[in-house]
C-alpha cells in the first residue's frame, strides 16, 4: 500500500486550493479559523458557491452529477477547504440524505431531490433521535399511519442539529408494531412546512441553539416520499449512518485546530514548557495516526472494498481529539480562556489577549460545544460496543 500521493493527485491539490483561495468569502473564512459564529447566510452561501462550481456534492458519482472524484481526490478536496478556513459542509443533504436517495429511492425522487441538495438550494435536517431513543434508536416511536396516498406523522424527534434553518427533514418512522422493532420503521422524507411540524430550539450549555426538538401533529406526507419499501428503513438508515461517522471524524479540521493551538502556546510563553510540548506532541501523534487510518480506508475504497464497518473506529478516535485540542486550547490560554463571553462569538467583538487574538474569548464557546463530540452520531461507548463486534469479532 502507497500512501504518498501522485503527481496527478499533487496537482489536483493545487487546482482545489486556487480555486477555494479565490472563491471562499474571506470574513467567513476568519470567522472559521477563530470558532465563530457562523451565519445561516454563512454556512449556506459557501454552500451555493460550491453548488455552483458541482463541488457540494463533492462525493457523488458522476451518474447523480457529483464530479466523480475518487477517494483520494474527495480527502484532499475535505482537507484544502479545511486548511483554508471553509465552514465544514452541513452534511445532512449531500453527505446523509443523497446517498441514501442514490441507493434506495427511485427515479423519480432522485430526479426530484438529488439537484436542489447538489445545489444547496434545499435545507436538510435528521429526524432519528426521540426522546429515549437515541443509543437505543429502534425503539423509537414517531408513527406514521397510512391513510390513502398520505401518511399521517405524529410524535417528536430530539437534538436535530441546526433544524431552525430546516427545509426539509429526513425521519426514520414507525409503520408497524409487529415483529422485532427494527423490521417496523421507515424512511420518510417530510417537508418542514407542512402544517402540524413545529420546531422549537434547545438552548446548550454553550448558550447557542443548534440543536431542536421538532413536533410532528397530524402531519399529512405523500406517500410517495416514502424512501424504498414501508417496514425496510432500518436498513437505509444504517446506510446513512456509516456516512454520519466518517464524516464526523474531521481530521482535516483537527489539523488546522493543532496549528491554532501551536500558536496560542507560543504567545503564552507554554510553548518553552516540556510538559505542554509533550502534550501537543501526543495530541499531533494521534491525529497523524487518525489520518493515516483514514488514508488506508480510502485506499481500500479505491481498490473496491467497502470497509464502512470501522467508521465508528473513526468516530471514536476523531471525537477524542476534537475534545482533546479543545481541552489543550484552553490550558494553553490559561486565564485568557476562562470567561464565558457569549459576545465574543460574534466577529469584530475586541478582546485583550496578547498577540492579538481576541477570539481566544470563545475558547470556552468551543470547549462546552465539544462536549457533543463523543454523544451525537451514536455515543463513542455505543461505537465501541459495535467495534468490538464487527470488528474485533
Ligand atoms: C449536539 C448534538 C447534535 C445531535 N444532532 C442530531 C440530529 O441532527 N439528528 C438526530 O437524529 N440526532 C441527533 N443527535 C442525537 C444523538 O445521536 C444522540 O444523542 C445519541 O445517539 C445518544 O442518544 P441519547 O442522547 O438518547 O443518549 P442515551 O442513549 O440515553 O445514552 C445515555 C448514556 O448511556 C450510554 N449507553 C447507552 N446505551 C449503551 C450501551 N448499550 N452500552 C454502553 N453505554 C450505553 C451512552 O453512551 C450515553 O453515555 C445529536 C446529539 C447531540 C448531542
């Protein structure tokens, strides 16, 4: 196994990288290397401005529009958008939704969904957790009846990340009681301004909503937007899921998260420190052997094998990092990170810390935050268990 990159794929770093250098707003750019908050305009606009060069659905195959990149191609295009300071794409729509649309829905809903996503025209949102179904998600209870060519939703779905900004929701549901509880759910596409659909914010302990409860009553959804076969949504969702976790291991971000971190050590003087050096040493070794994993597992999906059953290997060590450097930022700000100033998430707030790095007040923003990382996309203790046995055996 080769694991340095060709000559072709050295050039295809350089053309993403010009093109994202003169394409990517640079106030959203700042925004993203200090942890700001970012707009929905923000988020969305990149999003079109992808859409329109056929990058937003960077993963997709030619045949739905995507522009075919390989394995490689797609990590290298992740990593320059990353290092480069783009908002990270909402995944719901390109990266969960459309592949499941690709591999499950017909024609017709693939000729219907597939570009506005491609676009980024169209707003997705996941409607998998309920209260007491998360870890334990077929338990869920959100039902959906089938009366003529409707089906009438009612229940709720819990943390739907972003959900305020929500066009569409993609819900897993329950169409039959009988059997095992997995054999009894489907896959629903629903559109969020139907009457009965009501989103209401969760505030976090960083003070932000992102996340949302969303309340379906009597809900009427055309049964055509049913994904694939009733009953059968256990299955697409798994699909989905295996997309989730690899998505949510982000080395990309996390090397450009170590080299903030580097620089916040060097004004504070820790950097002179053996025993903070050590730290960042550890933390740089981890993410080095993260993204060495994620080389060998595009490796083997370029040679045609599908080894999505370590994507919540991924998730695990990728999560642990992302709290890990999140943690180190804040030692290394030492007093300079402890106030929790909501302000200072908003670009242009003024700060006082040395060197000029007044977003070091959100610090705390970040750390609080990242709190989700080992919880959302299947908690890291349910991964493990899953690990150990499809993995480990
Ligand atoms: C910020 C954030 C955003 C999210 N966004 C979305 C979203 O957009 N859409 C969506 O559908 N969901 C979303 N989620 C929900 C997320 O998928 C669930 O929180 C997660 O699956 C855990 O479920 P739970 O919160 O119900 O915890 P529980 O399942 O109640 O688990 C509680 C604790 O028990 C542990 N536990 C449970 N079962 C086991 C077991 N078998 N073995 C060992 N330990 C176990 C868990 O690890 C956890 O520590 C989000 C969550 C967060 C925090």
């Amino acid at each position: 196994m080769d694991l340095n990159y060709t000559p072709q794929e050295q050039a295809f770093r350089q053309e993403v990288r010009q093109w994202v250098q003169a394409h990517l707003p640079q106030e959203v750019a700042y925004k993203v290397h200090n942890n700001l908050r970012l707009t929905r305009d923000d988020l969305q606009g990149w999003a079109k401005i992808l859409g329109k060069k056929g990058w937003l659905a960077y993963g997709w195959p030619a045949a739905f529009g995507g522009p075919g990149w390989n394995a490689v191609e797609r990590h290298l295009f992740e990593e320059e958008c990353a290092l480069a300071g783009a908002p990270r794409i909402i995944p719901f729509g390109p990266v969960m939704v459309a592949p499941v649309i690709m591999a499950y829905g017909n024609e017709e809903q693939q000729k219907r969904f597939l570009p506005s996503i491609a676009s980024g025209e169209v707003w997705w949102s996941q409607g998998y957790s309920e209260p007491g179904s998360g870890s334990d998600l077929a338990s869920l209870k959100t039902k959906a009846e089938r009366v003529g060519d409707h089906y009438i939703v009612n229940g709720q779905k819990t943390w739907t990340t972003l959900g305020q900004y929500g066009d569409w929701i993609f819900c897993l549901v329950r169409t039959s009681s009988e059997g095992k509880p997995q054999t009894g759910i489907s896959f629903l596409l629903i559109d969020m301004k139907t009457p009965g659909v009501t989103v209401r914010p969760i505030k976090l302990l960083d003070g932000e909503c992102e996340v949302n409860e969303v309340f379906f009553d009597n809900v009427k959804v055309p049964a055509e937007n049913l994904i694939g076969e009733e009953n059968q949504g256990w299955t697409y969702a798994k699909h989905l899921l295996s997309h989730e976790r690899t998505n949510i291991a982000d080395v990309n971000r996390s090397k450009r998260e170590l080299e903030r971190l580097k620089r916040v050590a060097q004004v504070q003087g820790l950097w002179e420190d053996v025993r903070c050096r050590d730290e960042i040493a550890k933390l740089e070794v981890d993410i080095v052997a993260l993204e060495m994993l994620v080389l060998r597992v595009l490796s083997a999906v370029s040679s045609g094998r599908n080894p999505l059953d370590i994507a919540g290997l991924l998730k695990i060590k990728g999560s642990e990092i992302q709290q890990r450097y999140s943690e180190l930022l804040m030692l290394a700000a030492g007093p300079y990170s402890l106030p929790f100033i909501e302000e200072a998430m908003s670009a242009g707030w003024q700060g006082d810390f040395p060197g000029g790095d007044a977003t070091v007040s959100v610090l705390a923003s970040t750390y609080f935050n990242y709190r989700k990382t080992t919880i959302y996309g299947g908690s890291n203790e349910v991964q493990r268990n899953i690990v150990a046995q499809t993995v480990l055996g």
